[in-house]
C-alpha cells in the first residue's frame, strides 16, 4: 500500500511539472483573463452610459413633509417626515416600486382608474409604508397604500410596535406579529372611507407622487452606477495583485 501511494504521488509531481500540464495551465490562466476583460469593458462602457443618465427635474415634497437625511444612502427606511396636530403626532413616510412588493395581481383599495398593473406601468405604481406615532406611545399606526399619479389606495392597516422593523417590505413579507384586525377590503365602507379621510388630513394623497416617483428614480440610478462600480471591482482585483 505504501509503494503504491509512493507511485501515485510521485505521477501526480510529474504530471505538475510536465510540459503539457503548464501550457494547459497557462492557456487557461489566459483564457480566463480574456474573458474579465471583456466583462470590465462591457460593464465600463454601461457605467459611463447610466452615469450620463440625466436626472429627472428637481422637485421637493409637499410642505410640511421634510426629507430625511441620508434616506438616499440607506437601503430601506422612511424617506419623508412631519409633525401632525396639536397630539404632536410624528409621521413617517417610506416607498418603493410595487412592482418589487406585490404580484400584479394584487388588488389594492385604489379604484378602477388605479389598476391595470403591467412591469411598464410600475414606475407609475408606488407602495408607501406610512407610520404614525404619537410622543410617549409605545405603539404606532401604520398604514400599507397604494400611490398612483391620481390616487392612493389602503391595501392594510395594522397596529405595530415602534420597534418593529421599518418598512414596506417588512410589513408585507413578515406581517405586523398578532391579530391585525381583518383584511381592509372587507370592512365596512364608512370604515374605509374613515380610514381614507383619515390619511388624507395627514398629507397621504397623490400630491406625494411626483417627488417620491423622482426620489425612487434618483436612488435607482445611484445602486445601478454602484453596483457596475463594485462589481468592475471585483473582477479586476485578481489581477491588481
């Protein structure tokens, strides 16, 4: 047994060392630097093109909504702030496309002229995750709503803790934990319609569409240029060594 893994390492070691073996060696070493070229300049020339991407016109939210600061840095959070009433109340604004949330299928409280739902139509179909607190509680009420250029529609309304995580994302994929009351379509009308009004005396309406459509735009463009960034990066490590 000992001579025959003696023979089997001393084949191996001649293998390593033939003359055959460091050409197939060398070929694939070339091969496979030929073909990072070719990704790092196809990803170069698409980063120079996104990067000439112009911006959408400057535009600011509704007063007396604020933008957070750093929202554009963060991967999810609320994007938009303000104070409500004489309770103080704290309110909280996050958004994204969704297309990313929900199916197509989904069907939202929004009304007739809200629906259809095709991938072209979703940069017109926002998803806003609305928190609102009040100073001293330990609970918020947070909404889950559909914004179209002329419409908001509720798809939920829930009863959370403030330390619940933040987001629309997490709402919809983790649920709001415990009894969230029934699916907002099948309550009564009058309730809904409280419920919308409700929103509505708060700012949540469709005059947040064009800043939070251009702020989704501005963000979406920053994690496609970083993305070819970093992945140019990448690649090209192995042979900055």
């Amino acid at each position: 047994m000992l001579r025959r893994a003696a023979a089997a390492a001393s084949l191996r070691r001649a293998i390593s060392t033939s003359p055959l073996s460091s050409s197939a060696a060398a070929t694939a070493v070339a091969s496979s630097s030929a073909v990072n070229s070719i990704l790092l300049r196809s990803l170069k020339e698409h980063f120079l093109e996104v990067s000439k991407m112009p911006p959408p016109p400057k535009t600011s939210p509704p007063k007396p909504y604020t933008i957070v600061k750093g929202a554009l840095d963060q991967p999810s959070g609320p994007v938009l702030r303000r104070v409500y009433g004489e309770a103080g109340e704290e309110i909280s604004v996050s958004v994204a496309r969704l297309a990313n949330i929900m199916s197509p299928a989904a069907d939202l409280d929004s009304g007739d002229d809200a629906g259809g739902g095709g991938v072209s139509e979703s940069i017109n179909q926002l998803f806003l995750h609305v928190d609102i607190c009040r100073p001293g509680s330990g609970k918020s009420l947070q909404f889950l709503c559909g914004l179209y250029p002329d419409a908001v529609g509720i798809h939920s309304v829930c009863l959370r803790s403030k330390t619940a995580e933040f987001g629309a994302a997490a709402i919809a994929v983790n649920g709001g934990g415990g009894y969230q009351g029934r699916i907002f379509q099948e309550l009564d009308e009058k309730v809904r319609d409280a419920f919308h009004i409700y929103i509505e005396a708060r700012g949540i309406n469709e005059k947040l569409f064009p800043f939070l459509q251009a702020w989704l735009y501005v963000k979406d463009h920053r994690n496609l240029v970083r993305w070819f960034k970093n992945v140019g990066t990448f690649i090209s490590e192995p042979n900055s060594k």
